[in-house]
C-alpha cells in the first residue's frame, strides 16, 4: 500500500512564498539607494544606472509568460528555485561590473529573468493552485504582506551595508542571502493542488483564445502600466530626488522602510476586500488615491514631515494591487493557467516600470528636474483608474479542446 505525504500546512506555505518573494522584492527595492554610490564610484550618468533597471523591469515583462508557462506545464517548483540561483548569480555580477554595459547585462538582463521565476507569477500562482478558492484572497493578501515585510527589511540592512560594507559587498550579502533562500521552493509543489481540481478541464491553448477576445484583460494590461511606472519611479529615483531638494540619505531609507512597512498591512486589506467587494473597482480606488498622494507631495512644500506622511500613504498601495489584479485574472479564467494569464497581464506593469524608471533619469539628465515624471505618475494613475472601473469579473472559462 503507498504512503501519501500530506501536504504542508497552507499557512507555512504561504509564509515560504512570502519570504522568497520578500527577498526578491526587497533587492530590487533598495536598487535606488545605489544608484549615488555606483554612478560616483564608476563615473555613470543617472541614465546609464536607470537604463540598466529600466531594462531590467521591461526583461521581467518580457519573460514572465514565458517562465509562467514553464511552471504551469512543469509546477512552480523548478521555476522558483532556479529562480532564486539566478537572481544570486545576477546580484554578484552587479556587483563586479566596472562597465555601464556590464551592468545593463546583470542588473538588467540576469536579474530581471530571475524576478519573473521569484515573485508574484510564479509564487501568486503557485498559491493560486495550492489554495482552495475561498483561502485564496486570505492566502494571497498574507504571501503580499509577509514579501513587504521582506521589502521592509531589506531598507535598513541594505542602507546600513551600503555604509559599513560599501556597494559591492552589499550586493554580495544580498546575492548569498538569495541563494540560501532558494530551498524554500520545495514545498511550493502545485501540481494537481487543491485550488486547481474545481475548474474545468482546459488547454492553454483555449484559455489564451478566450483571453485574447476578453476586453476586461486587454484593460487590465493596460491599467497595470500605471501601477509599474508609478513604483518604479519612485523606488529608484525619490533618493535622488530627496538628496537633490536637501533631506539626506537618513530621510530617504525612512521614507523607503516606511513604504515597505505601510506595504504590508495595505496588500494583506487588499487581498481581504477583495473577497468582499468588486476587485476591479476596488483596483480603481487604489489607482484614484496614489494620483492623489502623488500630486499633494509634488505640490506642497518639501519636508520631512510630508515625505513621511506621502511614504506611509503610498506604502498602504503599494503592492495591495497585484494579488488584486492576480484574483480579477483568477475569478474569470481559473486557476489552471494563472501564471501564463498574469504573466501576459503582468507585461503592461513592466512596460510601465521600463518608461517610469527610464524616463525619470533621461529627464533629470535633461532638464536638471523630475517634475515632469512625478506629473506624469499623476496622469497614467487617473488613466488606470477610470480603465478598471468597468471590467466585468464574472467567470469565463474556455472550452478543452477536442483532439482531432
């Protein structure tokens, strides 16, 4: 008679998945507070540093559905771990780079592969199978908060690296710590979960077809642009931003933690309102209120006290976003092919952190300001906003396929 292994319990899974989301999340997040000490080190422009991690945003795009259909073929499990080894090659060769051009080819190449197999496709729909339906908005809300936790974290240890260590052994640290984190994979196995074995059998073939003609993915593809460029921006570049208005780099690691901080109860909300209200129109109030952050902080007087009040206000949506937009995917196509369907959906997001991230340095190059990016963040965010609110998330599920 065989012997089956019970499955793990959900709660420790979702806080493995958090944790590796968290670290992976947590490096990119602190990018901005290099980019002073490599472009004086090395003698880059801002462009050059903001070029790598434009790029780096675009390759997590262009990769995620890519890597999502290696897991939904073969399970998550492969693609997380292999995942975690190459964000750790990724952060060592950042670290060695002496080039601009070997810095474009680490940090945005290597380590934007690696985010796609590391973070919400992979781990959302990893989840998204292990969970039955009605723990799905708990479990994905817990796994968001338990990765801003992570991010928190990872703020006053990088900014005190950066000043013990300097860059290069900071990155070093965070290219082992992500490594190591790479065993915590395992358990994530999703094949055949729970969550999976109440939809209807399917191809991806048809779930992609179905896709395609859906107006509400297109909508929420093009939405998910603002959320990416109004991140991106402000994670790489508000450090230079405050040292350029006079705070030093003492207020931008507050503001920084205190976006991470505010990040972890805001996702965990999101992904419990989600199950009680409409998450498309929930997703349009959240885009509303960051245009509104956004413009009160460019508008008002500069200080400590408003940067602090704009960073926790930011922080509660930073991230309460993706499982929303993970469950709107969930809830009209299933489960089956999650990490494909978000990956495609999760494109527009990187499009938008590639133009947020780029265009913030080649501005500033130009023109000595971000102003212009941060009324472009208002803009793109009232867009998203009136794009979310008429999507439909009633279930759509595509036919199997016949064989011939």
């Amino acid at each position: 008679m065989r012997m089956q292994l019970s499955r793990p319990d959900p709660l420790l899974l979702v806080l493995l998945g958090g944790a590796i989301m968290g670290l992976a999340l947590g490096a990119r997040h602190v990018q901005g507070l290099f980019l002073i000490p490599l472009t004086t080190t090395h003698g880059w422009s801002r462009s050059d540093f903001a070029f790598a991690l434009a790029l780096q945003n675009l390759v997590w795009g262009l990769a995620q559905p890519f890597t999502g259909m290696i897991a939904d073929r073969f399970g998550s499990v492969r693609v997380i771990f292999g995942g975690c080894l190459l964000y750790g090659f990724g952060l060592y060769c950042m670290s060695q780079a002496t080039t601009s051009g070997q810095f474009v080819v680490s940090a945005g190449l290597l380590v934007g592969v690696a985010l796609s197999c590391t973070s919400f496709g992979a781990v959302y729909g990893a989840l998204s199978r292990i969970l039955p339906a009605e723990r799905r908005g708990w479990g994905l809300g817990l796994a968001g908060a338990a990765g801003g936790l992570g991010q928190f974290m990872s703020v006053p240890v990088a900014q005190s690296a950066l000043g013990s260590m300097g860059p290069v052994d900071t990155l070093v640290m965070l290219a082992i710590a992500m490594t190591v984190l790479s065993v915590f994979a395992f358990p994530l196995n999703d094949r055949n979960g729970i969550g999976e074995s109440s939809s209807p059998p399917q191809t991806m073939r048809s779930v992609l077809r179905a896709a395609r003609a859906h107006k509400g993915f297109w909508m929420l593809g093009i939405g998910f642009l603002a959320c990416g460029f109004q991140l991106a921006f402000i994670a790489t570049h508000l450090p230079a931003y405050l040292l350029d208005r006079g705070l030093g780099g003492q207020s931008a690691m507050i503001a920084l933690a205190l976006i991470a901080m505010a990040n972890v109860a805001g996702t965990y909300a999101c992904g419990l309102l989600g199950n009680l209200v409409r998450k498309a129109q929930l997703l349009a109030w959240v885009y509303l209120a960051r245009s509104l952050a956004i413009a009160c902080f460019v508008m008002l007087p500069l200080s400590e006290a408003t940067l602090y009040v704009f960073s926790f206000i930011m922080g509660l949506l930073w991230l309460g976003t993706v499982p929303l937009t993970s469950g709107v995917v969930a809830q009209i196509f299933g489960v089956r092919y999650l990490a494909t369907l978000f990956g495609f959906v999760f494109f527009g997001h990187q499009v938008g952190s590639f133009l947020g991230v780029w265009l913030g340095g080649l501005v500033f190059d130009a023109t000595g300001s971000y102003d212009a990016v941060w009324y472009g963040a208002v803009a793109v965010g009232l867009a998203a906003a009136l794009l979310h609110w008429p999507i439909q998330e009633t279930a759509v599920p595509a036919p199997a396929e016949q064989p011939a």
